[in-house]
C-alpha cells in the first residue's frame, strides 16, 4: 500500500497572511494580488493557535493550541512569505501610496514559521510600540 503525502499546494506562492484588515484594505490587497501571483488568507481569531507554518499550508495541523483571539485584539497586520526581496518593497511601497492602515508588518523567516500566529501578532505590536516610543523620544 502507498503512503499518501500531503503536498502543500502553496509551496513558493507569494502568501500573504492577513489579520483583522478593514474591508476597505482588505480591497485594496486583493486588488493587488494578481500582479504579485500572491494569495491573501485572512487569520480568524479562531485560527490564531496555529503555527504560521500551518497556515501557509507547509505543515499539517495535528493539534493546534487552545489560542483564540478576540477580533480586535490586535492592530491590522500582514504576514508575507515566498517574497522576493524587490517584490516585498514593491508591494510595501504600494501599500504605502495606497493610504493602507496596516500598523503591523512582518516578513516568515525560519523561525518564525514555527511561532504561533497569536504569538507573533503580540511580539509584532510590542516591536511596534518601542519602535513608536523611540522615534516619538527623538523627535522631543
């Protein structure tokens, strides 16, 4: 008998992970998506106690943690994996000129596709928040 292995359909797309998105942005992504070859999912609060791994499709999710988040318990975020380097500032600098109100932004590196994604949305913001705290401390 043969073994059936699971393949991860979105090996190498372009993925973003989207969190808590106005639907006004929301558009604005999709809209976006065709140029990119991008897929955008958006992250329930439900969904928040699986691995970002798991979300992007490359592992099976066998027990995902007891992690639920309330809808707005954090700002806006997106996830983006399977980038270029160029295509990531593009798409970044699109969003920018777009007026998108997207606080939280991270691009998967090794680790953090095991890190869960409630997990991460909180080190994003705490990240944020000094980053926020420092530019307002120079400018005074």
């Amino acid at each position: 008998m043969k073994a059936h292995i699971a393949r991860n359909q979105n090996a190498g797309v372009p993925m973003v992970l989207a969190w808590n998105l106005s639907a006004a942005d929301r558009g604005v992504l999709d809209g976006m998506a065709p140029a990119f070859g991008m897929k955008v999912q958006v992250v329930s609060p439900a969904d928040a106690g699986r691995t970002v791994a798991q979300l992007l499709g490359e592992v099976e999710t066998l027990a995902p943690r007891t992690l639920v988040l309330e809808p707005n318990a954090y700002p806006p975020a997106i996830v983006l994996a399977n980038f270029r380097s160029k295509d990531v500032d593009t798409l970044l600098d699109l969003l920018r000129n777009a007026q998108v109100q997207i606080p939280l932004k991270a691009v998967v590196t090794p680790t953090s596709r095991r890190w869960v994604f409630g997990d991460l949305l909180a080190h994003l913001e705490e990240e944020h928040r000094a980053f926020a705290a420092a530019q307002e401390a120079g400018k005074a």
